[in-house]
C-alpha cells in the first residue's frame, strides 16, 4: 500500500503542474452540424481542430468549440460506419462550416488507440486492428462478454463456462492452463488485472459489457507487446463513453424461454464549459440460460466518469463498482460412441447438455474450515462472485512545441468467490460404489431411498470453492512524446502492484447425473457403516492427493519502454518499441494438513470428518523471486493510396506466470528455477483495402510460442510444451445495397506442437478453420432491422494427443428490431437457433472405440430466446 500511495502522490503532482500551465489565450470559435447521406444528424460525431481541441455532435448533429486561435487550421470530422472528412477553415471570430458524411461500412481513416503510442487512423497503423461498435455486438445476440469475442478474426474464445471463467486464445497460441494467458483485457487502455490466467480469477470474471461502453477495439500481434505487460498476443480494450455525445439510453430485457431479467441504463450530458460526464450500469437477476435450479446470475454494475477539457487537454475521472453473481459452468457428463476419429457426441438420457447444469439446491452449500481454521460455509449458488471497486484518472495535453504528456492510472480493489461444482469422475453406480470398497451401496441422501436414477450414472463432485480474499490492483502509465519533423520519439513508464491472495478450500461429493436438480447420494460399506454424510464423502479432495491452499502474493512489475517512428515518405512510415519489464514477487504459500474435526458440532467423529483436510498456515513457504524480459517490435506502413495499404511487422514479447507457477513445487526463492517467463515470437504481413461500399483486411501470420510449465487444476497436471502456427485472418464489411450490409470474418491456423511427446501434433482444441458472416437488412427506411450471425469452426482434438475429435459446428444467431416510435425500441433475439450441441473443451483425451463412454465435456449453452424494450434520449 505504500508504494501504491506514492505513485498516487506522483500522479497527481504531474496533473496539477500541467493544469497549472494550461493557457486560456485563444479567442475564435467553430460550430457547425454533421449531417449523412440522407440529410439526418449524426449523434455522437468527433469534430477535431489540428488534433488539439476536439467536440461530439449533440442530439441534432450540431458542434462548438470556443477558445481557437485565428487562423487557417484543419478540421477532420470522423464517426463509425462513415466516411471521415477533412477541411481546412479560416478562423475568424465566430466560425459556421457544416459537414455531411457518407456511408462506410468501415472506415479505414477511424482513429484507434489500442496499442500504439499515439492514436491514428487503421489504414496508417502497422498492426492488426478490429473495432466493434454496440450496435455490432448487438447483431451478434451475445450471452456473455466472452461471446462476443467470437466474432473477431483470429480470436478463439471458449464462452461454455458462464459470464466469465472463458479460456482465450489468438493466432494458434495454446491454452495450456485457462484464462487469457497472452492476451489481455483492458478497460480504457488500462489492465483489467496484470495477468490474465489467473486461477479461478481470469480478468473477463471482473469485466461486463453495458451499455457504458462506445466500442471495442482488439489488437492482434503487433506493438502490443512493447505496450502492455504481460500481452504479446494482443490486446481486447473496452472503451467507455464520455458523455460528450448528449444522451441516454434505458432497455429491459427477459428470457422468453427461460429465466433471466436485466435492466440498463445509462445517460451523458455536458454540465458546464468543458465539462462533461457520464453515468450507467445494470442489475439483473435469474436463473440464466442453464436452468441450475436457483437464482444464478444476480447483481450489476455502476460506472461513472467527469471529463474536463482545457485548451490543450483533458482530465478524466472515472469510477467503478461491480457486485455480479454468475454460474460457472465446468465440463458435464456426455455420451460418446463410434471411434476417437469419427465419435458420436450426444446428451446422456435424463442429462440435456444444451441446457442442463451441475448446480443443485440439494447442493446450495459447502462447509468446512477457513483459510485461518474458523468453520466457514459457502453458498454455491453464488458461484462467480466477483466484487470490484475502481477508481481512476487519465490526463492528455499538448504542452507546446511538439510535446505531448499522457497519463492513465488506477486503483481497483477486488476481492470475490469462485465456487462450481466439477465432476471429477463420472461412472456407473455399480463402479462408484465399489470405488469404497466390495459390497458398498448407494442412497439418496435426501430420503435414504435406494438409488435408482434412469441413466444408472453416478458423478463424483470436486467442490471447487476459492475464496478470492484479495485481488486489488494498481495500475499507471506514463508516456511523454515529442514530436519532430518526420520522427515522433515516445518514451513511457508503466507501473503495476498486483495482489494475488486466495484460499482453496475444496471438498468431495456423490451426485446423481441429472439436468432437474440432482440429488445427492451416500454411500454405505459392506458393514452398514455410514462413509458420507448429506452427499460428503470427503473434507478434501483425497482422489487429487488433496487441495487444501492458502497463498497471498504481491506482484511488483515496473516496465519502461520506447517507441520511435519515422514517416519515411508521404507513403511509407516505419515504427520500432522497446520494453523492459521487471518483476518482484513476494509472499507466501501454504499446502494442506489432516485433522480429525467436528465439523457438525454433534460431539460425534464421523468417518468424513476423520481427515478433514485444511489450509496449513503453520507451515507456509516464502515466496520471493525476480524475472525480467525484453519485449520489442518492428513495423512498417505503405500507403499505396487513400483507399488502400499494407504493413509487415515482427514483435517478441514473454507473459510472466503468476500464481499457477506456485502449484509446480519448484524454487519459490529462484525467478529461473521456477520458468516464470513464456515468450511469444511473431510475424505478420498484412493488406488493408477500402471500397466504395466496403472493406477488406488481410493478415498472414506466424507465432511461435515456448513454454516451460503450466498448471491446469481440473487435471491437476503441468502442461509443457512449445508450439508454432501460421495461418491467414480475414476481415471485410460489404454495403451490397442502401438496405443490406454484409460482415463477416474468416480465421486459418495450422498449429503443431513442437517439443514433448506430443511433437508434430495439434495443440488440444485448435480448429483449423474458425468463421463468422453477420447479413443485417434494414427496411421502413431504416427503422427496423432483421439479422443473422452464423459462427462456427471445423473440427479439433480434445487433448494434445490427438485421439478425440470434437466435432466442428455451426451457431445460428439471430435479431428482428422495430421502432416502435421515435427513440422507442423493440428487440427480439435467439442464440444458438438450431440448438446446436457445440462442444468447447473436453476433459477425455480419448475414448474406448465402437462402445458407449461417459466424457466429461464443456458445450456452448443451447437454444434462448430473448426480448428487450429500450429507449434512447
């Protein structure tokens, strides 16, 4: 915390020195409307005079902006979906110039800000860029924050498990632990937490998507890994409005075939001379698309942010509080049959696994010991419960003669539960029951009745209950640039305190298998002694070796780095970045110990409570190691004409490892020992082309990636392998008439394993082919929309072994909206229209052929249907 507040000392310093020098001398004004093709406003335009001073049109398309000097200056208006345009006015006292945009299905010209130093246009920008408006998420029905990753070209996100809990991975990289591991999620170019894999804690857990956010922008490759910490394979940033654009929105929608309810609402306004700010959030309650018995999904999120604009800059505050309860979905039990390379995947009798969950209200609680040795009890119904509280600030000004100073720093102080039920076995009762010993039957706990279940399948529960006791976070960067000639010089210093403390506290249990609330099962031996109570078999997880943990870690990572560009010609730019990113981590962690224990406080030792296992804080080990590595870039840009370029870059960057590598019992006390670092090496070419009525980008890739270890914990196993992919990423957007636009993207990879006795294989659940086409027909001149998303990918093995196929699949999602009056709209989606049973990830690596098995896999959730009213102001 110390060295949290002295950077937050420094923080503000640098901004009041620069709101001190700030001169107020200009006298001229500009003001105007943006109209489109059609004469209609456009809400929400950028108006920007020679890049320092800048307004959004209002509700009417109208702007104004005061204090410029006299003079000939340049003016660019740009808005998604339009044609950007430039002017050179005469600034004479009060000045009027007008501006009327043309369709584009994506301009090439829009300004990004995503991993580069200084924001410029797509078509200028060396890197592989993806930008998704609201209404384009909006098109593609999305469930979760991680599905609508899955329409961005080169990304592969497993959205099976819930709002959150989403493994994610780019350009062939693995995913040889979970999470996001070389790809980071940011909230207004800041990290949402410094590593992205973090165990039961991934960063798409504490983000939600609302109507708060103006666009996503996603960055492949490229200068991210000289731009961010831990992000070699890319960056997803989720930008928030402003308030400058004067407005709000309000929108309800509920299930129509299940049990969900949800409420946004959002508006932002100017409030004085420069001063503007905007507000929102959600709160929902529901059982979700799953039918887990319970209320699953309960909570919400306010945000909120004031800017401040001055002659030469701006000064951002910004706030955030989530308080969300989710489901997390871990693999459930799947009938397979046929061979491991043509199987027959399907759902187990009286088990639906398009709809069906683990959860329970026969299991709403999970009792044993705390981390400290306190009795303690946790409701699984909470599920992902993560609780978030973020505070912040960013600053940007031109200081004059070139120089320009950036600022953006945060505090988030998170904490939470993780809590699912995960079947580590899943068998026949008859094999269950033998498991404890010949002679051994099964009961229903609920009422002592036989077991008698239809499918005759019994499921061995690990309860993985983490307690999240503290994730707070401290994130600031600082980049000072200085514009020459020809040569743009950035040099910047990113600084990051990470806490990573949680607490394992798992436990064992019998389960039937069953989609309507699954009963618990007891288990008596031979000599009618009772080995389980209420469905506890175990205060642990003995069939693991036990899981009892405690560990509470803090991670020091300071990071400088350089970037250089160089316009070369009108034509041609080139740009090299360097980073140094060093890390301190200290801390502690603690395994588990036996004990016998009266959990139920009734005076008897049961057999569970003989070995109840628990945290053992007694014998915590010392962790304390360094690492350090240099990320760097190369890049360059040829700007063929206005409407078209291409650009080649090379990048290396590494992601450090944080609390998985405690799981590996190596050297706590040695960076080297333990392989903290995995780099990451690629390469890419690609094509940018702008039509009249469309796009097209193209990217040709290659990665290599080495590894030295990642925990897993549902194998409870170290992954160790090097990998290499290339592969092709296609984008385009085509306006085929006034009415009907035509989006989709297209995803090549051929990826091997390079190392181990997986060598020459596929990394486990890479597709080859990953595709998405989104045709949206609009009518009654465009107040009303029809939509189809189409997502799918080609066929992937379940393990690196490359036995089990998973078969590929096709997801049909879909939209109807009608305007109902001015402002007033009707929504209608579906999810998964055919009901598709799309498998993500399994847990099996191979099957015994021309039999029926029992896998434990996770799928996509199936068929929902949505409706939602809203009204924008």
């Amino acid at each position: 915390m110390k060295n949290i507040t002295q950077f937050l000392k420094k923080m503000l310093v640098i901004v009041a020195v620069m709101l001190f020098n700030q001169s107020f001398s200009q006298s001229g004004s500009l003001s105007g409307k943006v109209t489109d093709a059609k004469g209609e406003p456009v809400i929400g335009a950028n108006v920007v005079v020679e890049s320092s001073k800048s307004s959004i049109t209002d509700t009417d398309g109208n702007f104004s902006i005061s204090g410029l000097a006299e003079g000939t200056t340049s003016v660019t208006v740009s808005f998604i979906g339009l044609t950007t345009q430039k002017k050179s006015v005469a600034i004479s006292g009060k000045t009027v110039l007008n501006f009327q945009l043309q369709d584009d299905a994506k301009s090439l010209e829009e300004v990004v800000v995503t991993g580069v130093v200084n924001p410029k246009s797509k078509i200028k920008s060396s890197v592989s860029i993806t930008t998704l408006d609201v209404k384009q998420v909006e098109q593609s029905a999305p469930r979760s924050t991680a599905e609508i990753f899955r329409t961005i070209p080169g990304i592969r996100s497993e959205s099976s498990g819930g709002e959150g809990n989403a493994n994610i991975a780019v350009r062939g990289v693995p995913i040889s632990s979970g999470g996001s591991k070389y790809l980071q999620i940011q909230e207004d170019g800041l990290p949402v937490l410094l590593y992205g894999d973090i165990a039961f804690a991934t960063a798409d857990i504490f983000t939600r998507f609302d109507r708060n956010i103006a666009k996503i922008e996603a960055i492949r490759g490229g200068s991210a890994s000289t731009l961010s910490s831990n992000a070699p394979g890319g960056i997803i940033n989720f930008i928030s409005k402003t308030g400058k654009t004067e407005g709000g929105s309000m929108a309800t929608s509920f299930g129509l075939d299940y049990n969900d309810f949800r409420t946004d609402l959002e508006y932002g306004a100017k409030i004085g001379d420069g001063l503007f700010f905007h507000a929102g959030g959600f709160y929902r309650a529901g059982e979700g698309v799953r039918s887990p018995g319970f209320i699953a999904n309960n909570g919400g999120q306010v945000k909120f942010n004031v800017t401040k604009e001055f002659e030469t800059g701006s000064v951002t505050v910004y706030a955030k509080f989530l308080n969300d309860r989710a489901a997390a979905y871990m693999p459930m039990p799947l009938e397979v049959s046929g061979t491991n390379a043509s199987p027959n995947w399907g759902s187990i009798k009286g088990y639906d696994a398009t709809s069906g969950a683990m959860q329970s209200v026969f299991l709403d609680q999970n009792v044993g010991l705390g981390p400290n040795g306190e009795l303690r009890r946790a409701k699984v119904s909470d599920g992902m419960h993560p609780v978030s509280k973020s505070i912040g600030a960013s600053a940007n000004f031109q200081l004059g003669d070139g120089w320009k100073v950036t600022e953006n720093g945060r505090f988030s102080s998170n904490s939470g539960l993780f809590i699912a039920p995960f079947p580590a076995e899943v068998g026949t009762a008859a094999a269950i029951a033998t498991s404890f010993g010949a002679g051994s039957t099964l009961t229903y706990a609920n009422d002592g009745s036989a077991f008698n279940t239809a499918n005759g399948l019994v499921a061995r529960i690990h309860m993985f209950d983490t307690q999240l006791n503290n994730m707070d976070n401290f994130m600031n960067d600082l980049r000072i640039t200085k514009k020459f000639n020809k040569v743009g010089v950035t040099a910047g210093y990113f600084k990051s305190i990470q806490n990573i403390s949680m607490s394992w506290l798992w436990n064992s249990y019998l389960q039937e298998v069953s989609d309507s609330n699954p009963r618990l099962i007891n288990v008596t031996d031979a000599g009618g002694n009772l080995l389980s109570e209420n469905g506890l078999y175990a205060y642990g997880t003995p069939a693991w070796g036990n899981l009892a943990r405690n560990y509470d870690t803090q991670y020091n990572v300071s990071a400088p780095y350089a970037n250089i560009s160089f316009d070369a010609t009108d034509k041609l730019s080139l740009e090299g970045g360097v980073r140094y990113d060093k890390g301190q981590v200290n801390g502690s962690f603690a395994g588990g110990t036996s004990a016998a224990f009266d959990i139920n406080n009734d005076g008897a030792i049961s057999v569970p409570e003989q070995n109840v296992f628990a945290v053992n804080t007694a014998n915590s080990t010392a962790v304390d190691y360094q690492y350090d590595y240099v990320s760097y870039t190369l890049g360059a840009n040829y700007l063929i004409d206005a409407g078209q370029s291409v650009f080649a870059r090379y990048s290396r960057g590494a992601s450090a490892k944080a609390d998985r590598i405690l799981f590996s019992g190596l050297n706590y006390l040695d960076g080297d020992k333990i392989n903290a670092l995995d780099f990451l090496n690629q390469a890419e070419v690609g094509y940018k082309r702008k039509f009249d009525k469309g796009y097209v980008y193209a990217t040709v890739f290659s990665a290599k990636t080495n590894e030295q270890g990642g925990y897993e914990a549902t194998s409870n196993s170290i992954i160790d392998n090097d990998y290499k992919s290339m592969g092709l990423e296609l984008e385009t957007s085509y306006n085929a008439t006034e009415s009907l636009n035509l989006r989709g993207g297209f995803t090549y990879t051929k990826a091997e394993v390079t190392t181990g006795a997986n060598e020459g294989n596929d990394p486990r659940r890479q597709p080859k082919m990953m595709y998405n086409f989104i045709p949206t027909y609009k009518f009654s001149q465009n107040r009303n929309a029809v939509g189809l998303s189409f997502i799918g990918q080609t066929k992937a093995y379940t393990q690196d072994s490359n036995q089990l196929v998973m078969d590929g699949f096709l997801i049909v999602n879909g939209f109807v909206e009608f305007e109902v009056t001015k402002g007033l709209s009707l929504n209608l989606s579906g999810n998964n229209l055919l009901n598709t049973l799309a498998i993500t990830e399994a847990e099996e690596g191979s099957i015994t052929e021309n039999t029926v098995n029992y896998v434990r896999a996770r799928p996509l959730p199936g068929r929902s249907l949505s409706m939602s009213l809203s009204y924008k102001f």
